[in-house]
C-alpha cells in the first residue's frame, strides 16, 4: 500500500511539473510573438477607447482585430474613416492600407487571436446598478473560443473583482485554468477624449494580472504602445485605482459646485473666487463648476465602487454625496434660468431658450450622460420652449424621439429669450455671441473675456 502510495504522489508531482513547464512554454511563446510583433490582437469595442488602443497597436506593428457590434462603426474602420476625433485619419488609413487593422463583427476571430482586450461599454442600468452585460457577453464569447496560450485583458471601467469574480470563472468555466493554460489580467483605460497633450502613447498604463506571469504578458504588450507600464498585485488593487483617479476628480468636482451653489445664493462670484485660490502655488489644485459632469467615467464609476461596497456591510457616504451634488447641478442651473427669466421679464412659460453645446466636454462629439439633456427636460417641464445648437452633434436623442441642431445665426440667438451655454466648445465665437443674444446664461464662464453687452451675461 505504501508504494502504491508513493507512485500517486509521484505520478502527481510529474503531472504538476509538466504542467508547470507547458505553462512556462506558453508564456515564452506568446513573449516571443510581443517580441517580434507576430501576435494576434483582437480589441472588442471599437469605441472611444478601443479604436485609439487598436490604431497605436498596428502602429506598433502588430496585426490587429477591431471585433464590434456595430456594422456601421465596423465599415468606417474598414475604409479608414475615423468615427472619433482621437483618431487621425492619416494614421487609421496607414494601418488599413497596410493590412495591420481590419474590423468585423464577427466573434469567430477571437480564436485565432493571441491576445483579446476588452474594451466596451460598463453603464449603470436605471436603478444605478452596475451593468455588466456587454463584458459577459464577450467572456462568454471569448470563453467557447478559449485555447491554451491566449491573454485575456479587460479595460472596461468596474468595480474592484470584476476580473477575478466575473471573468475568470466564465473563462475557466471549459476546464483551462488561468495563469496555467491561459492569461488574465486587468489594466484600466485612461483615455481623455479631446485631449491633445495626453494620448495613449504618453499615458502609463497600470496592469494588474492574476498571477505574475499574466501581468508580465499584459505589461510586454502595452509597453510596446505606452510610454512606461506600472504593474501592480492583483486585478482588484488596477481596478480599485482606476475608480480612485475618477472618483477624485468627481468629488472635487461636487466640492466646487456646491460652493458655486452657495456663492449664488452669498452673491459672490465664484469663478474670481476659483481664480483667486489657484493662485496659490501649493495645496491647492483647481477644478471649475459646471452644470454636471458626463462622459462613461465620472458619473458612472462612484455608482460601481457604491454598489460593490455594500458587499463589505460599507456605505461610500462621502462618495455617495459627491455624486449627489453633481446630478443637482443640472436642476440648479434650470431654476435659475427661470428665476433670471421671471426677474428679467417676468415671463416662463413659452419663453425660448437655446442650449449652445450638448457635449459633456468641450470639443469632443460626446454625448454620453451629459448633463445637457437633463437640462432640456427640465426646461421643458418649465414650459418652457427649447432647441439646441452644436456644431459637433447633428442629431440629439431626447426622450421618446430626437432633436435637429439648429443653425446658429444672428437671428436665430435674438430669437431666443434667454440662450444657455452650456458647453463651451472652441468654435464658438462668444463676443458675436453676446453681441446678438438678448440674455446669455453661462455655465462655464466661457464669456469671461467679453466686453461689451455684460450687463446681458448671468453666470453660474
């Protein structure tokens, strides 16, 4: 019985350490494909951050797999025309044209690749709930596809778990184990739309894989495309990080407007007072007030760590009331465009407002969660009458159907009764502006150069 025994463990061990081996193998065989720029990448979700990612990928030189569901977005890769403004024309058609990026919807093609990145959308459902079902759907796709050898990396904005709690049993779900037969790893996007000092390749780029190895893969494959990669233990500690960076820039955010709420009602104004404390050269970091925040990240990532931290029996107050604040601001921005109305002249319902700017950020064609439909609702449930102008968006989604943006002509701002900026877009020429609109109410502080006809301007 005893050398029965002994031949188990023996056999065991041997098993063990060939498994051990093949997993060194693979691992060095997928090192050697980053190395030399022969591994397949496939990006899922050629969006605001998997297209600029799958670009400076096949710049790099490796062969790259834009997959999406959309067909519309997929033939304007295949034609080399750029759906975002992240992504110059120039360098979509190179990559194209030299057969280093093509797009498909087809998920048959994460097979054949090395490496998957998964980069589509993590929204909050109407309960603010977070809602996963875009990534389980590529897991579960990736998970009928899964070979030994393959890297697996998730992007997508969530909550801290997601990768070790959602993706990697989905993945192990046919029997190969991650950090054995396949590799995991998560690295948050920092993608900052519009921003043209900042891009991908100056960006680093945090990599958290479930073992070491996964992160080693993870971090050979981006430093090929970013400047410098900041691997850190686990998946969990790479998402935790990529919430703190948001829900930083969100709770300063919500500190600023709420002070533009009190200097309202205080009679102070508080773009000087913003200006003033920036001054300061130490401790001090400037954020401005604005109607709300938009975009995928800021209104969305609070909610995720919210809803997860009730899973440890801990409420994110704090957190919880920063996110408050800023979905105020929307309301706080339509009452006083009403009281500005009443005071100036008396009249609300069927007053005309023109909305100028329905982005949630200056120069980038994003609507997501901007804070301007809110605000065209809420002028509306005023009684108030309502259009839109932005040179950026042709067509708005606004309940139920959609509006047109109207052209912005000197007779179209003396038209209105009070016109709203609400997005300060470059474009806009804003002494022209004041010059021909009757009441001008600005959001962003974005007339602040303007000289004649202020006695017209009401900021926030």
């Amino acid at each position: 019985m005893a050398a029965f025994y002994a031949d188990l463990t023996g056999r065991a061990a041997g098993a063990h350490e060939a498994r051990g081996r093949e997993c060194v193998e693979l691992a060095e065989g997928l090192r050697r494909r980053i190395a030399d720029r022969t591994a397949r990448v496939s990006v899922v979700g050629i969006g605001y951050v998997g297209l600029p990612l799958a670009v400076e990928l096949a710049r790099a030189g490796f062969p790259v797999t834009g997959l999406d569901v959309d067909p519309e977005k997929v033939q304007q890769v295949t034609q080399g025309r750029p759906f975002i403004g992240d992504v110059a024309e120039a360098d979509l058609a190179a990559v194209v044209a030299a057969g280093r990026l093509q797009a498909t919807t087809d998920p048959e093609t994460l097979a054949a690749a090395d490496a998957a990145i998964i980069c589509v959308p993590t929204p909050f459902n109407r309960n603010k709930e977070p809602d996963l079902s875009a990534v389980l759907d590529v897991t579960e796709a990736l998970a009928r596809r899964l070979r030994p050898g393959q890297l697996v990396i998730l992007e997508s904005s969530t909550y801290p778990g997601t990768t070790e709690e959602v993706l990697r049993p989905l993945l192990e779900r046919g029997g190969l184990r991650a950090g054995r037969d396949f590799f995991l790893a998560y690295s948050p996007e920092r993608v900052d739309p519009g921003n043209p000092t900042f891009r991908i390749p100056e960006i680093p780029k945090v990599v958290g894989g479930v073992d070491p190895t996964s992160t080693a893969l993870a971090c050979a494959l981006y430093d090929a495309v970013v400047v410098r990669t900041i691997p850190v233990s686990s998946p969990r500690v790479a998402e935790m990080a990529k919430l703190l960076e948001n829900i930083y820039r969100n709770v300063n955010i919500a500190l600023v407007n709420e002070l533009a709420m009190l200097s309202d009602r205080m009679g102070i104004d508080i773009w000087e007072v913003v200006e003033a404390a920036a001054t300061k050269p130490f401790g001090f970091m400037s954020f401005q007030p604005g109607p709300g925040v938009g975009g995928h990240c800021l209104p969305v990532d609070p909610v995720y760590l919210s809803w997860k931290a009730k899973e440890y029996d801990f409420y994110t107050n704090f957190i919880t009331l920063a996110a408050e604040v800023n979905a105020n601001m929307p309301y706080f921005v339509a009452r006083k465009v009403v009281n500005t109305l009443v005071q100036r002249s008396g009249q609300v319902v069927g007053a005309g407002v023109l909305v100028l700017g329905v982005t949630f950020k200056r120069d980038v064609a994003d609507t997501r969660n901007s804070s301007a439909v809110k605000l065209l609702e809420l002028l509306e449930g005023w009684g108030l009458r309502t259009a839109y102008h932005d040179p950026l968006i042709p067509e708005l989604r606004l309940g139920e159907g959609t509006r047109k943006s109207e052209p912005l002509t000197a007779e179209r701002l003396a038209a209105a009764d009070c016109v709203v900026i609400h997005t300060d877009h470059s474009s806009y020429d804003y002494d022209w502006l004041v010059a021909h609109a009757p009441l001008v109410f600005d959001t962003r502080n974005a007339t602040r150069a303007v000289r004649a006809g202020r006695e017209r301007i009401v900021r926030l």
